[in-house]
C-alpha cells in the first residue's frame, strides 16, 4: 500500500487511484436491495427547550426494522441541514449520554440530526437475555460479529447492512420537510464515522 501510495504524484494518479478503491468497496459490498416503502412510525414525541425529540422507526428492509431519534430545531425557520449519525461501538448505541449531548448540541445549532442504532446495538441487540439483562455474547463488537458470521453463510455481509440502513436513513431524511435535501451528511465516530 506505501509503495502504491508513493507513486502518486498527479491528480489523475490519484482520480485514478479512487476509481480502484470505489470499485473495490463496491465489489466487496455486495448488491443492495431493491428499495422498498420505509413505513416509517413516529412512536413519541417530545418537546424540548429549541427542539424535539421524534422516537421513529423505520424498515430497511421487508420486516426489518431501525429505531432511531430524530432531532429537530424549533427555532428559526426554513430548511435546515441535516446529518445521519450511526453509532459507534457503545451497548447503548443513540442512547449513549455523550451522543445525547453532541444531538442536542447539534439541533440547538440548527441541524435535524437522525441518531439510529445499528444492528447488534440499544434497541436492535439480537442476542439480549431479558432475564440477565445483558447480551449473551458480550457487547456490540461480538454481537457484530455474530450477525456477520451468519450472514456470510448466505452471502452477504454485515457492512453491507450497516450501509444500506445508512442509505436508507437518508431516504428518511428526504421525506422531511424540515430538511434541506441539498445538505445532508454524515457525522459519528468509532463504528459510526
């Protein structure tokens, strides 16, 4: 990779250099599947100082559904930027205090953030033991790992879902008549940047 990186020196090398990755990342993703309705359910709402807090659900796919918060700015007017925010590799996925923190932020600065938990975290952990009270295999990275391993004997993988709900969550966006459809991004860390 440094020997192939060093021979870089214009910026076609370089365009020429991203066409490859694209490819690649493209390649090893998989296909997507066709886009069906969203189904999209507002469960709560609530009401604070500069903005509120949607609870939603979305599908991805048939039967398969995302939970996330939706941030929306109460002051101002117009149509505001707006950002997908998936988690990082923390158990409580959106829910985790320090996300909580930077959504509020965020939406008090005029952006409509939409935090969702990925698979394997906060409301979407598929090994959760009601009776512990824990996931029975140890946390997101093993739950990740779990879902990835089943998913090969298929042919998929998990990276290839955790694009598409990203995917997905911006098509949820652009139903949104509070969001500006020209500026959408994307902003997380760890697992979600």
């Amino acid at each position: 990779r440094d020997k192939k990186h060093a021979l870089l020196r214009t910026a076609a090398d370089f365009e020429t250099r991203n066409r490859t990755v694209r490819e690649n990342l493209i390649s090893m993703l998989g296909r997507f599947p066709e886009k069906g309705p969203l189904d999209t359910r507002i469960v709560k709402t609530a009401q604070k100082d500069g903005y509120r807090v949607e609870n939603i659900m979305f599908l991805s796919r048939p039967d398969f559904w995302v939970t996330g918060n939706l941030y929306v700015p109460t002051v101002g007017s117009g149509r505001y930027p707006a950002l997908i925010s998936p988690s990082g590799h923390y158990p409580l996925a959106r829910m985790t205090p320090q996300y909580q923190s930077a959504y509020i932020s965020l939406a008090k600065s005029g952006f409509v953030v939409l935090s969702y938990d990925p698979i394997g975290q906060g409301e979407r952990r598929q090994y959760w033991n009601p009776a512990t009270g824990v996931t029975d295999v140890g946390g997101p990275v093993f739950e990740h790992s779990m879902a990835g391993q089943l998913l090969l004997l298929f042919g998929e993988n998990l990276t290839s879902y955790l694009v598409w709900e990203g995917m997905r969550a911006i098509d949820y966006l652009l139903t949104r008549p509070e969001v500006d459809p020209a500026r959408i991004g994307c902003a997380g860390h760890s697992g979600g940047g």
